[in-house]
C-alpha cells in the first residue's frame, strides 16, 4: 500500500506586484487544514488550498480573479513625527 503524499500549495501576492507559490508537505489530511487557515490569514497570501499527489504527480491549475475578488496587499506605512 502507497503512503499518500499531502501538500499545502501557498501562492503569495507581493505589494511590488511578483507573485510567487510553494509547496510544503504537510504529514496529514488535518494537519494541512490547520495550516491552511493559518497561512489564509496572512494578508500576503493569496490563496492557499491542500491537496494529494496522484501517481506521483501534483498538478496545479490556476485562475485569473476578477477585480471583486482579488485580495487588496496592505501597503507598507511609515508613520513619522512632524515634530
């Protein structure tokens, strides 16, 4: 029998406009999920979703959002005295 091969799939969305994904194997079905809605509350992180390796293969299929749903990148402030 095949040990199966969980892995949490983060893509980030950079304020400078780069985008960027990686994967992490996770050793559960359960403890991906929590780490999932961990990484889901990180303003940065602009999707993030669980799945198994099939075959030994993972494949990603992306989706271009829509302006409504595409999550707003908090921009970086320097608050300063004006003494």
């Amino acid at each position: 029998m095949d040990a199966s091969v969980i892995v949490m799939i983060v893509t980030l969305a950079m304020p400078n406009g780069d985008n960027s994904v990686s994967v992490k194997p996770m050793v559960s079905v359960d403890k991906c999920r929590i780490e999932a809605q961990i990484e889901a509350s990180d303003p940065y992180v602009s999707a993030v979703e669980c799945s198994e390796l099939t075959d030994g293969k993972l494949e990603l299929m992306f989706k271009r959002l829509d302006g409504a749903e595409e999550r707003k990148i908090p921009e970086a402030v320097v608050e300063r005295s004006t003494g």
